[in-house]
C-alpha cells in the first residue's frame, strides 16, 4: 500500500486588510503566550523525538515549527495489551506498535488508520507509534494560511473568542476579525460553530490565528460579482439597513451596499432617516443608479409606492378651497402638507390682507387650516396657496365704506421717508403723505407719527380699483370747501360727504348797465343836468 498524505484544503486569498493592526490587536491580548497556555491545554502534540534529540546534539537553532511525522498503517493483529501494525513507507522487516488503551476500543484487523511516530527500535524491529495525538498531527498538517475551516466558539476573554478546530486545536479570534462590523456582545457566539479564514499560523507557539470577517468578505466578494452582473436600473430588491447617517441609510443588498437618501425615503417632509427605517431593518428598494462598476448605488424607497403627484390633477383644481396642515415656516412663506406626499407653499404674501413681517406673525407649525388653490404645476410639483383669498377680498366693497372727505382713525403700522401707512381695518391700508401730516414744512415723518399711533385723518382721495386710499391730517384743520363738520366720522352719507356731492353753484354775471334808482347817470342815482332851480 503506498504512503498518502491526506491534501491540505485549498487556500482561499485573503483580502487586504491591515494586518498590523491584527498583530497589535493579538499582541495586546495575549502576548506572547501560546494557545495552550491561555487556555488550559494540558496535552501537546507528540513530535518525533529521535529528530528532537539530533537537531540538540547538532547543537542547531529549534525548527520553526514542529515535524509531525505521521504514518498511516494496517492492523496487522492484537496480541495481550499490544496492536501490531504494519506500516507504509517503513522497512518491512520492522514492525508498528501501538498500546491498546489508546483506542477507545479494540480495532478490527485490516483496518487501516493514521498514527504518529514515537520512536524507533531497529534492535527490536519496531517503530513504537501512538495513536494519541495522530488526529490532532494531521490537522495541523492540514492547516494553511488562508485555508477555510470550521471552528466551534468555546469561550470569550478580553480580546476575543477562544475556538476549537479539527483535531482538537485551540485558536483565538480577535474581536476585530469576528465581523464586518463592531460586534458589542461577544458571549452571543459561545458553542456556536462558524466559518472562518487561517489568518496566522505559530506551530512552535501552538498558536492560529482565525478571522470570520476574511471568510465573509470572501463570501461577500463572490456574491457581490455575481450581484453585479443581475443588477440593473429598476429592478425591485430587499436589502437590509446597515448603517445611518444624517443625509440618508446605506443598505446591504447581498454583497453590494447602495445608499438611500433622505429626498429617496418618502414623498412626506421628513426631518431625519430615523423616521423611516432603523439599522438591520429588512426593506424593499428600487434600483434608481448603478455607477462606476457598482462602487455608487443608489436607491429609493418611496418608488416603491405610487407617486401622489401623478394623479394630483385629478384631484385638485385652481380656486378649490381645501385644509392641510402648517409642517414648516420660512421667512417667505409657509409650506402646508394637503395630503403625504403632496406639500404646497403659502407666500408670505397671501397669509393676510395686512402687512406682514414673517408667517409666524399669523401662522404656528402644526396648524391645521383652509386654503386656497392659486397655482398648480404637476410637471414641477408645485403648489401655490392662498389664506387671505379663503376670507375674501376687503377691498371689494371699500367704495361703498368710505369716501373723500371722511374723518376715519387709523392705526400706523410703518412709516417711510415720504410718508406713513395705516391701517384703516384688517386689509385696507391708506397713505398718508409727508406733505398732508401737518400745515407747516415737515423734515422727518417720525417727527409727527411714528409706527403704532393711533391717529384721526381726512381721506381726501381714495381709488379702490387700485386698493389706493389717500389721508391728510393737516385737511382735518382746513375748512371744507362747502362748509361742514370737520370733525365727521361717518360713512358715504355723512353731511360732509353729502355737502361735498352738491354740484358748486357758479356766481351771477352782473350787468354793467345797470343804473341808479334815482336818475340815468348813477352816481347815487343824481342827474344833475335836469335839476331845475
């Protein structure tokens, strides 16, 4: 029978990681110790000692590594405490024997197993072989850098997980190698079996290093090839959240991660990524991207579901009247949610009737109110809105409630270089003009009313079609041009405004030839020339 060495599993290549950083990580847990040391091993691994006792006399430097020298042999027979075997590779004339008791019971003849040379007798013709250890001799044989096996997870210490391989050999973990990524509770893998990459190898030491994080970025590599050529734009696939950051979500796909934008998670406002999916949630995305060979992948998750906007002009007409809620204010305006997914902007400019400085003057986040539908473009997806249009136009009938020359009061809410504003009522401002604040020269607006006064004017000209209205307060010390109380109040049919409606009556042309009553010449009515003495 020829000598035959079990192969050794073929060596997967690792991927480039930063090996420093795994030396120091082991360096740092466990020193210089080996394997058996830190964890307890009470049993080396026999090594031939004839070879052992030549490289001493040699006075060499100790290999490297431990020798196992194993044979693999027939049970020849069983005599007493005693099994002859009849090894390969050996002279014939010497004969194996190995001790009963290492068997856990009696083997049966012609059977053939793997043994490790103990010492060899050529007086006696033996080779004393052991049966103890064999197992774990071929394993080590076996053990490769960059070789993947199976290892059971025995216990954690400070730095990592203490495993048992094949062949009863002990090996370490660090932390680091456990993953892909951080891993906070380590006892979860204890009496677990996992798969693993030989990173490091010490026979001397006793020592192998494992790493699951090399075999499952093998196993991610191969996935990721394969997913590459599969993966297309618009293709509908699960995946799995791994990660969260403030602009969005990178998700797992099976060996390639894509990212889920925040503008890609909903067509709702949202704050941040949170609100939508958390790390190791399972999820269902669409394929919008794949650029630069698969190293930018990018994904949506709200085109997954109908867009609201697309059957938006089914729903919704200019001029409709409909109630959304307030989910943001800007300087220039208020956005207002009318369903998820559907946002319109209220202009500063269409809250009130009145002069505003900011929405949050009359509108509060949350505020759920009725609006007006101004403007709509599907193509961009915008909305306009009007609050003020909702409670109707105040100008609309201003000709009917006011007039010129009516006595009004008003409050000034802003004051210029060329004059004041007041507000007559909520909507309708009037202009009161530098030169109309009083009846002398007047240098500064301020000077005569300021912002917030609540003052007594005559309209003295007022333009609803152009939403104008003109104010004097120096027109409330000048008399009417007719007469009348300056001092009126009232509306259209007050006596000033009726008195100011009269058509103005044009003065009488005297007749220049008209005479005295007491002659024809005039001059008090005396004709001297017929006076008779």
């Amino acid at each position: 029978m020829s000598d035959t060495t079990p192969p050794k599993p073929k060596a997967e290549s690792i991927p480039p990681l930063d090996n420093t950083d795994v030396e120091q990580e082991v360096a740092n847990t466990i020193g210089d110790l080996s394997m058996q040391q830190i964890m307890d091993e009470t049993q080396a691994v026999s090594v031939n000692p004839t070879d052992t006792a030549g490289e001493q006399a040699k006075g060499s430097q100790p290999p490297t590594h431990i020798d196992f020298e194993t044979r693999r042999g027939r049970i020849a027979k069983i005599t007493g405490d005693d099994v002859f075997v009849t090894l390969t590779g050996i002279d014939s004339k010497l004969q194996g024997l190995v001790p009963l008791k290492q068997f856990e019971r009696p083997p049966r003849i012609d059977s053939i197993m793997d043994f490790v040379v103990e010492r060899l007798d050529e007086k006696e013709g033996l080779v004393h072989l052991s049966r103890e250890g064999a197992v774990g001799a071929i394993a080590w044989q076996q053990l490769a850098r960059g070789s993947n096996i199976e290892a059971r997870v025995t216990s954690t210490n400070k730095g990592g997980l203490e495993l048992e391989i094949a062949g009863g050999i002990r090996a370490f973990m660090p932390a680091s190698q456990i993953d892909l990524h951080h891993v906070e509770d380590l006892k979860q893998f204890i009496s677990q079996k996992i798969q693993a990459t030989v990173r490091e190898i010490d026979r001397r030491g006793k020592r192998v290093i494992l790493s699951r994080r090399d075999y499952l970025e093998i196993q991610r590599n191969r996935k990721r090839d394969k997913l590459l050529k599969d993966l297309t734009v618009g293709q509908t696939r699960q995946g799995t959240v791994t990660r969260i950051t403030d602009f969005g979500a990178f998700v797992d796909l099976g060996g390639l991660d894509g990212l889920l934008h925040i503008s890609d998670m909903s067509y709702s406002r949202i704050e941040k990524p949170q609100d939508i999916v958390k790390s190791g949630q399972q999820i269902t995305i669409k394929v919008l991207a794949v650029e630069e060979e698969g190293k930018r992948i990018r994904l949506g998750l709200k085109q997954t579901a109908p867009d609201p906007w697309q059957s938006l002009d089914a729903r919704l007409q200019v001029g409709d009247q409909v109630t959304g809620r307030i989910v943001r204010l800007e300087n220039f305006g208020a956005f207002v949610e009318l369903e998820p997914g559907v946002d319109g902007l209220l202009p500063v400019s269409e809250i009130s009737w009145k002069r505003i400085g900011h929405p949050n003057q009359i509108c509060k986040e949350g505020e759920v109110l009725k609006v007006s539908v101004r403007q709509i473009d599907i193509e961009q997806r915008r909305l306009s809105l009007s609050l003020k249009q909702v409670h109707g136009d105040p100008w609309q009938d201003a000709g009917q409630k006011y007039a010129v020359n009516q006595v009004v009061e008003g409050k000034v809410v802003q004051t210029t270089v060329f004059g004041a504003f007041v507000e007559l009522e909520n909507g309708i401002e009037a202009l009161a003009h530098i030169s109309q604040l009083a009846n002398s020269r007047v240098e500064s607006v301020e000077a005569v009313v300021k912002a917030g006064d609540t003052r007594r004017f005559r309209i003295i000209g007022i333009e609803p079609q152009d939403r104008k209205i003109s104010l004097s307060i120096r027109a409330l010390t000048e008399p009417l041009p007719s007469g009348g109380d300056h001092g009126s109040t009232d509306g259209p049919n007050s006596a000033d405004s009726q008195e100011a409606s009269k058509p103005k009556q044009k003065p009488q042309k005297r007749d220049h030839n008209l005479k005295g009553g007491m002659g024809e010449h005039g001059g008090m009515g005396m004709g001297l020339g017929n006076l008779k003495l």
